[in-house]
C-alpha cells in the first residue's frame, strides 16, 4: 500500500452499484476510500457504528453542526410566533379604534394599512423563499459521521490484502518472462 494511513472516507453510490459487504457480503452502497484513493472497500452502514471496528473522526464537528442546526430552528419558530403575535395585537388595536370612532373614511384608511402590512408580510415571505431557492440542491443525506479510523486489527488485514496483491501482480509478471524457467537440455542420451 502506497500510504500507510489509516484513515477513510465514507461514501455513497447509487443502489444499483452496491457490492458485496467486507465484512457480512450483504449487498452495500456504502464505500469507505482512503483520501488518496488507493484501498477501499463496500460496507454495510451498520458496521461504522460498531466502535470495535472503525473509530469515527468527525463525530465531534457533526454534533456541533447538529446542536447548532436545532438552535437556528428555535430561534426561528420563536421570530415567527412573535410577529404573528404582534400582527394580531395590531389587529385587534385597529379593530377597536374603527369601532370607535365608526367613520367610513377611517374604516378605509384602517383597511388600506392592514392590507400594506400584509402585502410587506407576503414580500418578505416571497424573499425567504427565494433565498432558501438559492440553496445548493442537498444530495442524498445520510447521518453519521463521514471520516473514519479503522481498528489496528482491521487496518492489519487491509495492509495484507494489498500486499498479497502486489504479490501476485508480481508473479504474474514473472511467469510471462521467458528467461524464467531453465530450458530444456538439448543434448542426446549417451
């Protein structure tokens, strides 16, 4: 092997790619790849979860991101409930002051500052929209950690394999040359 770190990226290919599991042989479409792309190998995802066999390296980074995902979801669900409170409230203020005061011309100008703060509503839900439009396309999502450390043993065997196949890459190579082989004596029996 090339390079002797231990250290793998996970991967997904499209279903109809999957191959056997390293480990179970059951039909995977996950990969881990050594960043220089030298070994990988299909495995099944519940096997990144068995801390026996791979140590996961981003374990930490994914939290973070995950604590501060569900922070920005609160933090927004509050905004929202908030204005929607306040619109009501101003609602409900211009309601009182029209019934009070009855005249058409305010009944107008009431109806008119309603509409212009929910057309501003609208506007700045259409931009939200648009913005969030704007966002790369997410590809498939799958949970977990992405950058693994296999286990000294494991490690050991994949170091092996690759070794084995040089080997016979090697051998394969020597059998083709014709000088490898003694010829054939080419004289008579005396």
């Amino acid at each position: 092997m090339a390079s002797s770190k231990n250290l793998y990226h996970r991967r997904l290919v499209a279903e109809s790619a999957a191959k056997p599991c390293w480990i179970c042989y059951k039909p995977s479409s996950t990969v881990l790849i050594t960043p220089d792309q030298d070994d990988y190998f299909y495995l099944c995802a519940g096997h990144l979860k068995d801390n026996k066999f791979a140590i996961a390296k981003d374990a930490e980074d994914l939290a973070e991101k995950q604590r501060k995902a569900d922070l920005d979801k609160e933090i927004e669900a509050v905004k929202r409930e908030y204005e929607e409170k306040m619109r009501k409230k101003l609602d409900r203020k211009r309601q009182k002051e029209v019934e009070k005061d009855g005249s058409k011309q305010e009944k107008e100008e009431a109806g008119k500052a309603e509409r212009e703060a929910e057309d501003a509503e609208k506007e700045k839900e259409a931009k939200l929209k648009e913005l969030e439009g704007k966002k790369e396309p997410e590809r498939t999502k799958v949970e977990g950690p992405r950058i693994f450390e296999l286990q000294k043993h494991f490690f050991q065997m994949r170091l092996q394999k690759k070794r084995d196949a040089e080997m016979a890459k090697r051998n394969r190579e020597r059998m083709r040359q014709p000088g490898l082989f003694p010829s054939v004596p080419g004289g008579g029996v005396s």
